[in-house]
C-alpha cells in the first residue's frame, strides 16, 4: 500500500505522541515494518518536510555515485546512509545501487522528457545484453544480491530464539520488492545456508496467504481496547477479562492476555512511599494480625500474617503516603476495610500532622457507628502512638495494632493500595499537575473511582462497594 503524505505525518505523530510500536504502525498502515521504522526516523532527524512529495525531484550523479561509495567502498548500511542524506523511500538507494552495478559500475542519470525516458530505458536494456554476455557484472550483481538477502534473514534470529515462519515470510516479500528477484533465487540462496531459517516455496505461499485467526475476533479486540480506555490503561488482562464476564462475554483470560499482547495493551505497573516513623517516643501496641506458629519437625518458631475476615468493619489499616509534583507535596492519609479494600474515609493535607488523622478518624466514626471489637491496624508512625489517638479509638471499642518496627509487609495491603493508586493516576502523570489542587481533584476522583467502578480479582470481579452492599444486606 502506498503512503501518503497525510498517511506520513498521522504515522510520525502515534509513534512520537501516543508510543505506538512500529508492528502495531505497520498493521495500521498495512505496510511493512521496515518502512514504518525508516519514516518515523526520517522525520525524526529532518522534519516532517522531508516526506513532501517534491514534483520532478532529481538527483545529480555526483550526489548519487557519493551516496553509493559510502554503501559499496565505506562499508555504511543503506538504511544509514539513506537516512543521512535525507532520501524519502529506504528502496531508492538499493535501486540506485543496482543500476550502478548493472551500467559497468557507471552512474546513468536519467534524461527529462517522454522521449528521453525511452530511450534511457531502451539503453538501459542494451547494457544489460552487453554485460550478460561478458558474465563478469551479472556475477558480481547477483553476489550483492546474495549478500543482502543473507544479511536480512539472519538479522531475524539475532537476540532470540528461532524465527517465526511469518518472520521469515514477510522477509522474503520485502526482499522481492526491494531487489527485484525471482522467489526461486532467493528460496535458493537461503536454503543453502545451514545455520539461517529455510523455507519452502508452498510454505511461503501458505504463510502469506494464511488468514489472521483473530479476524473472528474483531468484536472482542474492539471491545477489550474499550475496556482498557475507559480505565485509562489502569487494568491489565485479569480484570478486563473479568470486566468482559461482567459485560456478558464467556471468554478466556488466557485468550485476552495473547490479544493484549499482540496489540501491545499493558496495564500500567509499581515505586516511593512517605515514611512516618520517628522512634518509639510514647509506647508501641501488639501486632494482632500475627499467628504464631511452631514447627516441632523442624524445631523452629515463626509467625503467619493473618489478613483474613468474615465480614466487613472487622479489620481496618491506615498509613500516610506522599505525593510529590512541582507546586509541592500532598499526603494522603485513608483508611482501609481489608475485606473488601474499600476506603472507608481519608484526608488529603500540605502537612502530615496530628489534625489530618484526627479528621480521618471523625469521618469514619459518622459513617459507621458500631464498631466494638474492630481490629484498627497501622505501622508505627509518631501519629498513631499519639495519647489522644489511643484515647478515640478506645472511646469507640476499638483494639489497636501495630507492624514490627522495620517490616512493611505487615502493613502491605495499605502499601498495595498505595501502589496501584499511584502508578493507575500518578506515576507518568506528575507533569500534568500545575497546582495542588488539580492533583488534590484528581485523588479524590481516583478514590471514588477505586470504590465504585473499579472491580477487583480477588473480589471475583466485583467492586468495593458492591462487596460491602451485598454484605450489609
């Protein structure tokens, strides 16, 4: 297919802004790969101007026989030169090459005019008998052509493992088109090399023609990259395949991994956390979310994390996390119900002080207000070995519980909450701020998103609060 210019900048434009993969480009595009990969670093280096459809643009023989030493006597690769001397098509070099060799190793500038232009061709054609009948061009032109052929086919098992068939396939396509050759001399000239990948002809014609097992597919691809937009690339293949059941869709996660794969969808993936630990300064509480266990084959005494709950408002976590962007800092400080990980209330304050735990607190106790016997769990941050903070979760019946000092994974689901809101609505995102106020806007937009839209495996694809709802009831 045929670029246009139109085709050039929208092509230059998704790999630059939107970070499209050159695969992903050459299915768009239905071109192949190569080409993508020579526009997009054409522009790259001279601007979009380059690719300009220039009428009658000619070059001199000076610039052409210069462009071919670096090639044949320099020992530059055509792409490299190509590139640098700003030549629109990766094919115009190769072809300029060839006639040179062909023409007794002559630059044949090509005559203005229809006339000229058959007689160009007819000498052309004259030349070719001439040097036919000598053997000596025609031997060393079908070496170059061995050489080129032989570098692209083993250029496709460099860095990995044993190159796909339609790898090999759309190789021999593009060395067809860019050299002029028969099938059979190329099939030949790979054939007889041990250590490269070989191919039959009625393979060849097989793979090309082979329809794409996905085109039945269609609906669901369609459907999975409007999952993944509408949550702004937050989910990977488990909950969209989760989000597909829910929609009424009986498909496999396995199926929906290869498709995100193939059209490169990954969810995004976790970095720093704001540290609240000062010392023990007014007394430290019992880690109640520990099960001892004692090993007598082994003689060895260790303990279990225990996470597990029968109901909702039995164990709650808490911390702080620090979010950094030019303008300045926030701290988010929320409160977890580890059986559906919903977030039960938070603060969003410029200081970490005592006064956002407090308002944390107050907020939660007028959403709920039985619970006597609530597991309240922390790390072993200043604000929470505070006397007024024993004193009001003690006013409402409530046990407190610490991490071990320097051991975060006993505060990891809080840890994992944090995680994943930074790197679904942070991380990448950091610049996108320009006050702190934007970015407050967008944490409390993302908390109420992680409540009530965005479901989770481990609640069997169903969200917070509809675990918490189905509870109540």
């Amino acid at each position: 297919m045929k670029l246009t210019y139109e085709d050039k900048v929208e092509m230059y434009r998704l790999w630059k802004e939107d970070h499209y993969s050159s695969i992903r480009l050459a299915t768009l595009f239905k071109c192949d790969r190569t080409s993508v990969t020579y526009i997009v670093k054409l522009i790259d280096i001279h601007g979009i101007s380059v690719v300009q459809k220039k009428k009658n643009r000619e070059y001199s023989a000076e610039f052409k026989e210069e462009a071919i030493r670096r090639v044949l006597i320099q020992h530059e690769s055509i792409k490299q030169v190509s590139l640098s001397l700003a030549i629109p098509s990766k094919g115009t070099l190769s072809l300029w090459i060839k006639s040179y060799i062909e023409n007794g190793y002559n630059v044949i500038e090509k005559k203005r005019g229809r006339y000229g232009q058959k007689e160009s061709a007819e000498d052309r054609i004259r030349s070719r008998i001439t040097e036919a009948d000598t053997g000596a061009s025609e031997a060393e032109y079908e070496t170059f052509d061995r050489e080129r052929i032989l570098k692209k086919i083993r250029r496709l098992n460099f860095g990995k493992g044993k190159a796909r068939a339609e790898e090999v396939a759309q190789a021999i396509t593009e060395l067809r088109q860019e050299l002029k050759c028969s099938l059979r001399f190329i099939l030949a000239t790979i054939n007889g090399i041990p250590d490269i990948p070989h191919m039959t002809r009625s393979d060849y014609y097989y793979t090309i023609n082979k329809i794409d097992k996905d085109e039945k597919n269609q609906e669901l691809i369609e459907k999975i990259k409007s999952i993944y937009a509408e949550h702004k690339k937050r989910y990977g293949y488990r909950r969209i395949s989760l989000e597909l059941v829910r929609r009424g869709y009986n498909v496999n996660h396995k199926k929906v991994q290869r498709l995100m794969q193939k059209y490169e969808l990954r969810g995004i993936t976790p970095r720093a956390k704001y540290k609240s630990y000062k010392g023990d300064f007014n007394g430290t509480v019992k880690n109640l979310l520990l099960n001892k266990v004692i090993d007598t084959e082994k003689h060895k005494t260790y303990y279990t994390r225990n996470f597990a709950t029968t109901d909702v408002n039995q164990k709650w976590t808490t911390d702080v996390s620090e979010f950094h962007i030019a303008a300045g800092k926030l701290y988010l400080s929320p409160i977890l119900d580890m059986h559906n990980a919903e977030i039960v209330s938070f603060n969003i304050s410029k200081s970490p002080n005592f006064i956002q735990t407090t308002d944390m607190l107050k907020k939660a106790f007028q959403k709920h207000q039985k619970l006597e016997g609530l597991i309240f769990h922390s790390d072993q941050g200043w604000q929470y070995q505070m006397f007024e903070y024993h004193s009001m979760l003690r006013e409402r019946g409530i046990i407190q519980s610490m991490s071990r000092k320097g051991n975060c994974y006993d505060n990891s689901i809080m840890e994992n909450f944090f995680g994943k809101m930074k790197n679904e609505m942070f991380y990448g995102h950091e610049y996108e701020f320009n006050t702190l106020d934007e970015l407050k806007d967008a944490m409390e937009k993302y908390i109420h998103y992680y409540n009530n839209d965005r479901i989770q495996k481990k609640l069997k694809g169903r969200t917070p609060c509809e675990v918490r709802n189905s509870a109540l009831e």
